[in-house]
C-alpha cells in the first residue's frame, strides 16, 4: 500500500500511544481509508504530508 507509516503519521501515532489512546492503523473498510481510527471515540484522523 503506497504512503503507509510515513513519518508524520508515525509521530501522531507515538503522541496518541504516549497519552494513552488506542487506535487502530490503515482501515480498508471505512469510508476514505483513514490512517488512524480511534474505535472507543469514533474518530478517523487522516495525516496529510510526505507525498
């Protein structure tokens, strides 16, 4: 899959973790493919950068 752990993400993903929040990376299955969706507050968040 193309633009997958890029570094922008995998900062927001160590700050998520860090404070204490589980996500779940890359769902296929929801609308727009977010790059990280926290399940528990129904958020996607979509990371833009390193093209």
């Amino acid at each position: 899959m193309k633009s997958v752990d890029t570094k922008p993400e995998i900062l927001v993903r160590l700050c998520l973790f860090s404070l204490g929040f589980r996500y779940r990376k890359n769902e296929l299955n929801l609308a727009g493919k977010p790059d990280i969706v926290l399940p528990k507050y129904r958020t996607a968040i979509f990371v833009n950068g390193c093209f």
